[in-house]
C-alpha cells in the first residue's frame, strides 16, 4: 500500500546518523535537486512535456549560473536515473550543504492554471490544493493513495524529524525564490506553501520544493521546454539562492558569537 511504503521511506530518514560536524560555511555547497528522472517521469504534459526532463534542464543552468557566482554547487543527478527522495535528502546531509532546492514542474486536472509557486516543509499543508501537490511529488510511480493516507503518514513519522531551527529559515528560503521568480517578465505567481514533502524530511538545512510551472498547461509547457525560459528561470533562481546564501552566513555567525 502507498500509506506503508511512505511510513517506510520516512523511517528510513529517521534512522540517518547525526548530523556530523559541518565544515565551514564558506565551503558548503548548493545542493540541487532536479526532481524525478528514469522510470519515475514525473509529471507528464501537452505536447509530450516530461517533468523530469524539464528540472534537469533547468537544474543543469543553475549550477552553471551558480558556479559563474562562485559558489560550490552540487546535483543530485546530473543524468536521467532515478534517484530515491530519502537518497536525495542523504546526499545534501553527507555534504554538508547550506541550503538545499528541489526542482519540479507542476500538474492540475484544469488546463488553464499556470504559475510558478514555492514550498517548505510542513506536517499541516497550505491547503488541499498544497497538499495534492505533495501527495502527487511523494508519490513518484502513482500509486493508488489519498490526500488523507499521505497526511496521517506525515504526522505520525515526522515528528521532531522537521528540524525546528531550520523551519524559519526554510520559510525565508522559500519567500526569496519566490520573489525572485516573480520579477520575471510575464511569470505569474502562486505564491509561498506548505506541505509534506518526503524529499525535504529531514535535511539538515534550510530547504525548499520550486514548482516552476504547470506542464498540463499547455502554452506554459511550451514555453517551460524553450531554452531562454529555462536561462529566466535558472537565473532567478541564482539570484535568490546568492542572496539566501548571505542570509545563512549571517545567521551563522550570529550563532556563534558569544
């Protein structure tokens, strides 16, 4: 059953080790997290339009738009495989990293409904339509599940799991990809969410889930599969993750200071 495999995943993050020393904070990298890849296509959209071609491509952009700020940058996939959620959030653990994005393109049963929106984890969703969205994101070969199995399961699993001094600064991470998104010519935003992402659970950073838009719309999918709509994007998103980085330093050392 979804429910089960869910809980299991969840545990799995549970039992990770501790958080190990961190390094210094000038040397932890950007994880970026193209979502879904190999069999698990994501979402599939007008004119053929795969989800997991489309965060790759995106995500490949930003690490060069990342790199050209000097800023250490890694992938959790830089090929089309398929990589599990509970692994995706290990390797940005085991790297120390300082913050931690997910890419993602969006579905919706209506065709007309477009936008980019932003999320951070939550055991409690925005709404029903936030938590359909994370059902849809947890749920990456379609299994039969609902909106309630996959909010039960959260609740029960998570627990102190949601790292409480990172909630804050997930939400902060969020609100400026969001705005940084929103600034592009034409783009329209759905705004900042929650929801009960297993691929944010357990990170050791602020992290945050980028819907980039939705594919099942079918002039947003042709311009999500166009080259200088991916460039738009990937630079927004530098842009905000240069200024998230400075925040986090800043919260770093007013950590440490006496």
């Amino acid at each position: 059953m979804k429910r089960a495999a869910l809980a299991l995943a969840l545990l799995a993050l549970a039992a990770s080790p501790a958080r190990a020393e961190e390094p210094p904070p000038e040397v932890r990298p950007i994880v970026v997290d193209p979502g879904h890849g190999g069999a698990d296509f994501g979402a599939k959209g007008a004119g053929g339009v795969l989800e997991k071609d489309l965060t790759l491509a995106v995500a490949r952009r930003l690490v060069q738009e990342l790199k050209e700020r000097k800023l250490p940058v890694l992938l959790t996939r830089n090929t089309d495989v398929f990589i599990p959620l509970a692994e995706r959030t290990a390797i940005a653990n085991r790297a120390h990293a300082a913050l931690f994005v997910s890419i993602h393109g969006n579905s919706a049963p209506e065709a007309e409904i477009a936008g980019c929106e932003t999320y951070f984890l939550s055991v409690e969703a925005s709404d029903d339509e936030a938590m359909r969205v994370a059902l849809a994101e947890n749920d990456v070969f379609g299994q039969a599940g609902t909106a309630a199995d996959s909010r039960d399961v959260v609740g029960q699993v998570l627990g102190d799991l949601i790292r409480t001094e990172h909630l804050r600064e997930s939400s902060d991470l969020a609100a400026t990809i969001q705005r940084s998104l929103a600034k592009i010519p034409g783009a329209e935003s759905r705004g900042v969410k929650q929801a009960p992402f297993a691929v944010l659970t357990g990170t050791n950073m602020p992290a945050a889930l980028v819907e980039i838009g939705f594919v099942t719309n079918a002039a947003e999918a042709k311009r999500l599969a166009q080259k200088d709509t991916q460039v738009r994007l990937a630079r927004a998103l530098a842009t905000a993750l240069v200024e998230a980085m400075g925040q986090n330093r800043e919260l770093e050392v007013s950590r440490t200071e006496p």
